[in-house]
C-alpha cells in the first residue's frame, strides 16, 4: 500500500491558505503555488541517496556528500500541472520534465491520453508526477499507468490538496506509489470539485474560465 504523505509545514500550511481563498488573484495564485511546490520538493527528496567524496577545503582534505547522481524527472500532468514545475526545479535544477496529457472520453468519461514525452532511461529513473489536485483519482491513475506503461518503475506522486476518494483510488490502482499531499480535504461535491478545495486549479493558474 502506497504511503500518503501530508505535510503540515507551517511554511507550506500558511501558503496553502491563500492559495485557497478565492481573493487570491492570478499572479499571487501562481507565485504560491510555485513557492509551495518547492518547499514540498525539500520535503519529498529526503529520501535521496548520498555519496561520499573527497574535496579540498580552504584548511585540509575532508570526505563529505553530494548526492548519488539519481536521475529524476518531474512528470506535471497537463494543465494545471505545470503551476508546480518551476517550483521543484528550484531545488532540484538538473531533473528532467515529462509531460502527460489526458482528455475525459465524453461517452466514458474516463481519462485518456493523448500527449505521453518522457526522457530517456525511463527505467532507471525516479518519477515524481505533478498536479495541484487529486480529486475522484482518475487522471493521476491514468497518468502513473501511462508511465508504467513506458517502464517507468520508481514513481511519487505530488499534490496540493487531495480527496479521501482520490487517494483510495491512487491506492488501490498503484500501491508502489506514495502520495505526498499539502492538505487532505473532506469529499468532492457534486460537481468533482474538492470541498472546501480551491476550486479549478488550472483556471486560476492560468485566468481562464
Ligand atoms: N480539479 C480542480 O482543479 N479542482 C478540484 O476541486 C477538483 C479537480
């Protein structure tokens, strides 16, 4: 079973309360979100490996770390996905972008994918798939089964708020995969929308309607 993750950082709590409030204009909206998706990058690469190295300080010889040279990419799901980008390529600057678009089938209403471009070595690269919202689930299923598909083995996936319904889904269709989440909110409402949520992540990244 995947682990969920749900980060209460007061940086990222404070944050996330003006990402939520609907006063919250564009600019201010994608700044936040850009800020949030960096603080949680710190928190999500923890984990990363070390290696030790031999270097020269100005005073002598010291053996300390860097990072094993893991190849990672950041996978946004489109649109909204995008908003949290730039915000983890702060920390990590050398990570790979992939893209994953999905349309909603109108007879099914299932996800389905219709622009899929990874970088190389999918095998042997760590994923971390991005998108502000988990809500019923189904587009980041279908997104971490669009990598999977390709042989991508070693996936997060990132978010800003999620849904009960939405993890249960990522859980029970991907258990390899932790969940890392700024907020976990009460349900959906009728709509699809997160409740109390933030409303349309990709409208208001982008001022649309
Ligand atoms: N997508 C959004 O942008 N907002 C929601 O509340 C649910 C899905």
């Amino acid at each position: 079973m995947g682990k969920v993750y749900v980060f209460d950082h007061p940086l990222i709590q404070h944050k996330l309360t003006y990402i939520r409030d609907k006063n919250t204009g564009t600019k201010e909206f994608r700044e936040l979100v850009d800020e949030v998706g960096t603080l949680m990058a710190f928190e999500i690469t923890r984990d990363m490996p070390l290696e030790e190295i031999e270097i020269e300080t100005p005073i002598q010889t010291a053996k300390t770390k860097v990072l094993s040279g893991k190849k990672l990419a950041i996978v946004p799901i489109l649109r909204a996905g995008l908003g949290m980008v730039e915000g983890v390529l702060k920390l990590i600057p050398a990570a790979k972008v992939g893209h994953v678009g999905l349309y909603r089938d109108p007879e099914t209403l299932k996800p389905v994918e219709y622009y899929v471009k990874l970088p190389a070595d999918v095998e042997e690269r760590e994923f971390i798939v991005v998108d502000p919202m988990l809500a019923t689930g189904g587009s980041a299923v279908e997104a971490i089964n669009a990598l999977k598909k390709r042989g991508a083995k070693n996936i997060k996936f990132m978010c800003l708020v999620a849904a009960p319904v939405g993890v249960e889904a990522m859980q029970e269709a991907h258990p390899d995969v932790d969940i890392f989440i700024a907020a976990l909110d009460e349900k959906l409402n009728d709509h699809g929308y997160i409740v109390p949520g933030l409303g349309d992540a990709g409208d208001r990244l982008f001022g649309t309607k």
